[in-house]
C-alpha cells in the first residue's frame, strides 16, 4: 500500500534530509536587512531548485521586493488540489552574543537542529516537500494536485505576496491552503489551529534637541526625549495591563462558554507557562486565564525602545531622539485600520511637549477565525493523528499570519494551520530549534494529508 | 612695571607659544582608549618638560594608571601659594568623518585653534604655563608661590588624582585652587563660576522573560520589562519635570533674591537655547527660568534606553530585559547619598509587578558651592576684567567637575573656577577648538591673577 511506502521512504531518508535542510538553514536569509538581500535570493534558488528536481514547473517571482518561489505539480482536473504556503526568510539574530553557536552554522544536538529559521519556517516547509518527494521518488502518484508558493518577506512585513495572490486567483485556485508555520499544543499533543490574532504595528519616533546634549549643561531646560518616550509608552496600558487607546475593544469577538471549557480543559497552569517564558509569573488582564489572554485577547506590547547611550557605564546626555516599537495583537471582529486610527490619534493626544512625535503604521494584519467543523479541518486532525501518534487538539494563536486572511478573501478556501513547531523553539530570539522528532512526524503528517484530503474537502 | 613687562612678553611671544601649544595638541592622549596608553604618557612628559624647563621642581607622579603631573615653584613662606590644576588627556574623537582636519593635526584658521584638546583642556592649562614663563624668562620674581597638578584620567574617570590628593595634603597646600576647564559666559563676557552641580547616577535594569519572546505567543500572559521600564521612568518626574523621588527637593538651597536678579540680568532667552540646543523650546519645572533651572534647580533625566529590538522595521518581541540609565544634577545642599538612597528605593517601590529589578548607583559626585564674596573670588574677576578688558560675571554650571569637591574637602581651601573657553568650542564632540583671542587673553588673566591674589587671598 502505497501509504506505507511513503512513511518508509521518509523514515530511512530522515538523515539526509535534515543534511538538506542544514543546507538550506545556513543561508542567512533575513528579509528585514538589507545587506542580506542577495542572501535572501540565495535561500528562494535552494527551495525552487529542490521542488524543479521533483518535477514541478516552478518559477521564482520577482516582487519588487524579495521574490516569491511558485510551484505546483501535474494538475489532474480528477483531483482535489492543495495549495502548500511557507516562507523561507528569517528574523533577525542579534542579540549574537546569546547564541550558543552561530545561528547560521546549524547545530545537530540532543535530537534538536539549532539554527534560525528551524522551526520558523524552513524546517516546517521542508516537511511539505520531503512529503512530495516520497511520493516522486518512488513513482507514486500524488493522491491531490500541490501547489507551492513560498515567500521571502513574511519577517519583514513586505506586501508581494498578497499583491500576487490577489492579482493571480486563477493560477493559485484550489480546494484548500495548507499553512505549517505554528505549533504543536505542547511537546506531546499535536494541533490544529482555528484562530489567528491580527497586528498593527507602529514605530513612534520623538525628536528634541538637535544632537545629544550634555546632561549638566542643559539638563532641566529641555524635554528629553528618553522621558518622554516613556510618558507616552507608560500610559498605553492601565496596571493591569489593558489597552488605554480609546475604542480598543469595541469590536472583540468574547469567547463562547464551549471554547473556555476547552481551554480549560487543556490545563495551561501557571508552572507551564514559567517553564515556557522563564518569567516570574504570569501577568495581564483581569478576569481572564492565561491561555484566554494568549489566544483570544488582544494585547499591546513595547517590542523594542531605543534612546541615548546603550553603552557600558556611564554617559551624561540627553538624548537628541527616541524611538519605541509597538505593537497591538488583535483579535476576530477587531479592525485593523480602525485600532491603527485610533493608536495614531491616542498617541498624538498624550505626547508631551517640548518634542516632535511622528507616529508611523509599520504594517497591520487581519485576525483570522475558521470554522472548527469545516472538513478540512477535519482531514487535518486524522492527518496529525497519524503523523504524531497522539490524539491532536483544536488550539489558537497569538501570532499573526497575514498571509491567512488574504487566501480566505482571495481564493474563498478554507485555510487548515498544521503546525510541526513548539512554543518553546525559541522563534524570533535566540537558539531558535526545531525538534528533530517533530521534522520526522511533520513529514509523516504531510504526506498523509494527501490521502486524507483526497476524499471531497 | 613688573606687570606691564609680563604682558608685553606674553603679546610679544603669542605665536610662538600657539606653535608650542600645537606640539602639545598633536600628541593623541585619549586617556579611555587603552592603545593610546603610550601617547597619554608623552603628553605627560611633554608639560613636565616644559615645567622643569621653567624651574620648577617637577615629577611624574606613578598613579596605577595615567600618570599625575607635579611641579612646583621655589616655596617662599612670605608669599601666597595658588595650586593650578588641568588635565592634559583628552576625549575620544569619533565620529572621524565629521572633523574639517584630522583631529590631532591642529589647524590655525579664522582665529581658532581647531584641535582636540584646544579647548578641553590643554589649551587652557597651556596659558598658566605661559603666565609662569612671562615672569621667569623675564627674572622677574613670581607674586606668588605656585604648584602644578595636571592630570591624565580627567575624561576616562579615573580616581588616581582623588587617591593621591587625599594622601598628600601637606604637598598640596596652598592657600587657593584655581581650575581652568570651564567657560566664559558667551564671546564677550568673561566669567567666574561659583557653583557646579553634583550628580547621582544609575542603571535601572529589569528582567522578564528567560529570552526574547514571541509577542504573538505570549503577549497578553507576561510582564513586558520593555512597558515596566516606562512605567518606572514615567513616575520619575511630573508632568512639568518635576522629579518625584521622595525627599529629592528638601534639601535643596534656594537661589536668593540677588542671585536671581543676577541670572535675570545676563538675558538667556528662549532663542538662545533654540539656537545652543536646536530643541523646539524650552521646557521644565514651572516657577523658574531657564537659566535658573540650567544653574540651580536638581534634574532627572534619561540618559539611555535600551530593550528588545532597535534595528530597522519590526521585529514582534517581548523582549527579556529593559535598562535605562537615568541621572540626576544635583545642587548645593542636596547630599548625593541620601538623594541615590532615596531614588533605589523609590524605583524598588514603583517597579510593576512580573520583572525583577536592580538599581544600581554608578556613580555620585559632590555639588559645588563657592563664596562670591571670599578675597579669591574677587581677585578672579578683577584678573579677568583686567585680561579680557570687559567686565565679569558670576555664573555658575550645570556640569560636575568632582575633583572641585576634592580639593575642597581635602584642602580646606576655596577654589577657582576661570574658565577660558567657549560654550561652542565642541569638547567632546568633533571640531573641538579654541578662540586665539581667548587663549591670548587667558595667558594675560593667569599672569594677571598671581598679582591679584598676592594680596591676602
């Protein structure tokens, strides 16, 4: 039976292909510096010269932008057909010195592939093709049509791909996107994912003096940009951490009693969370469990604050300029542009004088929400199931995946979230992982979603 | 006269002298740069040479680290002792690229000495050295017994001159100290400071998470340092920049009544501090004016702000940690122990629950007040009246010069503050210079004032 086969190829081929994946690991690809931009490219060639090896017509896109990989296999009109997202750029690395070894020179170490981008989202992708390439290989038919399209901007924000999916329905059209850049509910239970939190995110930018001034020559005459800063960050949440910015939520979709039972039943404590964070304890709105918090209310958080002297010691200034990153988590029914309009207006309103405030909207993302009894969804967990071994979960997620909202409005397809990572990979900081046993049952999974989605999604 | 005689010589010699100067300038002493240890030590050698060259007994004095200048002149008991400090390394010189010349080739042009160092300090160090070749080339007795300290660590923070003034009294006794590493009022109005700040400096550092976080997985469930951080800075002042650390103003000596009608009279206007910081205006505590709260009143300001991501667009981080530098001027009266006590325990008590916190004191230093009405005083401005021909101001300043403390805890004498630069001279930053007439002017000052305080001081 030809499933058995494709689980055998894929268990014996297992050590090539994390080599493979190394390979593909070691390109720096981050999309949000500039100096990587060959990088970059260099990443997008070594996935569509992989998918061209295994006979799919496959193209890079050129976006203006860092370029889109497309693909997709022989398609038969007797067939249902899945069209496979990821995206092969990465984030950032700094701070280096946090590393236990050079994030792109991959580490192979206690059953786990250390490097960025291993779980996020190379290594998940690469469980799409090395599914294909069991079949391939072995001249068995692909149960569906795949397509394949792999961008290179998710890390930075960049808009080619969802200008691509808009003006290209026809060459992208399917029966379902499959998305694999979340997570597992924890190392032992596999899930499916069913809502996606939005984003707007937003650069705020004060100006004082015009160069760093000396501290004990001008201090006490002049707003210093450092505090004011601060003054405005300080009063974007209350001491409980709810958003202070007027109409915040207004359109918040609360959750219904089925879906706190369940989450209440997924037991999330206290401990759980100290292991996953290393923080002290838990903090946040009230009236609200921690896994509430995460997955179904929005949130307003500093992701980064720069001003004045970083250095060792000290230095006496004050500061010509101050810049704080932050960003808001939105939920279903919150609206983006409107939480934007209202963030731009508050922020105005409350910067102190003596400084310029620009206030600019980095990029926005739409909340998603997909109905749990979709079949699909349905495929998705009896593919899980078998992949991992273990009874899979109905979960949420805190992060954003733009991406989602654009194929549900553009191609009017369910969109199913399979998620090979763990909470704990250290995405987005440093020592990002991917557990190796995870690559092997992500693998496994994916090839046997094409037999599961076979039948009418 | 004898007087006439000395100004002559120093007119008569200016240029060389300049020359002279330059050869000091040209020796790279930056004191906190480890590879220019050597140059520190031949900057050195180059004022002791000069001082042994003048006669008077001179030493390089061992300190741990950048060596200590020595000299003194033959110690007559029947004449008044003044002891000159200055310091002879110099500050760092990046930004390179924005220097019109290589900042260790001094450039004559317009009637400025462009060079690092010019102004800050040996240019002004230089003109008590030519005051004393004035009378001794000319065998005309000094009015005064003179001693020399000149330093190496003034802008690395070093502690070798505190240790060793400490444990040399006796060598050091004189009846005054004069320093001159300050400024004129502006172009036109030489100066005598009477006060300087003192300071309290700190690193707040709060930690979170174990590591960078993804802000779409657990915002909403942890304290973000990153929000904590403004928190805390938020409630350091009020919104009129009023610093709310218990206790901070108790202290504090009022300006009096003639003080303030001083301040009034020297016409610091808005534009002024427009054009001297580029900042949009001036702001700060109410009740005050601007150069009462640059002169007199204590401050509290950010001098650095670091956490999460700081590079280019967004990166979606709670990030693990948050440190803020913050500082305070302040002035006579305040005590920078009690005010460091004050602030640590106010932060531990403002800290938002869910980060652990550590303040730690970098560093105090000792406000400044001086009698504008003791003899020395006097004769300072009688000095530079005669020197500059224009007419002396009392002012004071916000910056710290510790070592004033020092001295007069150490030597119980009052001490001189006869700046001979600018406050656009750029020390410490690139284009450092002096005006020629200035240091033409200083020269006559120095000489000028050892007549002056030959009287009782």
């Amino acid at each position: 039976m030809s499933t058995n086969r494709v689980l055998a190829y894929l268990a014996e081929h297992q050590q090539r292909h994390l080599e493979q994946l190394c390979d593909w690991l070691r390109i720096p690809s981050i999309s949000s510096v500039a100096e990587h931009r060959d990088d970059v490219r260099r990443a997008a060639s070594f996935a569509a010269d992989e998918l061209r090896d295994l006979g799919l017509a496959t193209e890079i896109i050129e976006t203006g932008g860092h370029p889109l990989v497309y693909a997709e296999s022989e398609q038969r009109p007797d067939r249902k057909t899945l069209l496979f997202y990821g995206h092969y750029d990465v984030q950032p690395v700094v701070p280096l010195d946090l590393w236990q070894q050079p994030p792109f020179e991959p580490l192979l170490r206690d059953g786990r592939i250390y490097a960025r981008g291993a779980s996020d989202d190379k290594g998940q992708v690469y469980c799409h093709l090395k599914a294909v390439e069991a079949y391939v290989r072995q001249n068995l038919p692909l149960p569906v049509n795949v397509k394949f399209i792999i961008e290179g901007e998710e890390e930075c924000g960049g808009h080619g791909i969802e200008r691509f999916t808009d003006a290209n329905r026809k060459r992208l059209a399917c029966d379902a996107v499959v998305i694999s850049d979340t997570t597992l509910y924890n190392a032992e239970t596999p899930a499916v994912c069913y809502s996606l939190k939005g984003l707007s995110y937003f650069e705020i930018r004060l100006r004082g003096p015009a160069a760093d001034l000396h501290s004990g020559s001008f201090g006490g005459t002049v707003q210093n940009p450092g505090n004011a800063i601060c003054e405005i960050v300080a009063q974007l949440k209350d001491g409980d951490g709810r958003c202070r910015v007027p109409g915040f939520y207004d359109d918040v979709l609360d959750l219904d009693a089925a879906e706190r039972a369940a989450f209440a039943a997924l037991n999330y404590t206290d401990d759980v969370l100290r292991e996953e964070t290393g923080a002290p304890g838990p903090f946040g709105e009230r009236g609200y469990t921690t896994l509430e918090r995460m997955w179904a209310r929005p949130t307003c958080d500093v992701n980064g604050l720069s001003s004045g002297y970083g250095g060792e010691g000290a230095k006496t200034i004050i500061p010509a300029t101050a810049v704080a990153k932050v960003s808001m988590r939105l939920v279903p029914k919150q609206r983006p542009a409107a939480i934007a309009a209202a963030f731009q207006r508050y922020v105005e309103s409350i910067c102190p004088p003596g400084v310029q405030c620009e206030v600019v909207n980095l990029h926005n993302a739409d909340p998603v929400l997909i109905e749990r009894d979709a079949p699909l969804m349905q495929a998705g967990l009896r593919a899980l199931a078998a992949g991992f071994e273990a009874q899979p979960v109905f979960v949420r997620e805190g992060g954003s995946i733009p991406i989602v909202g654009t194929f549900q409005r553009c191609l009017q397809v369910p969109v199913l979230l399979l998620g090979y990572g763990l909470s704990t990979d250290n995405i987005h900081s440093p020592n990002e992982k991917l557990e190796i046993r995870n690559f092997a049952c992500g693998c496994r999974t994916s090839a046997l979603l094409f037999k599961e989605t076979a039948a009418p999604v």
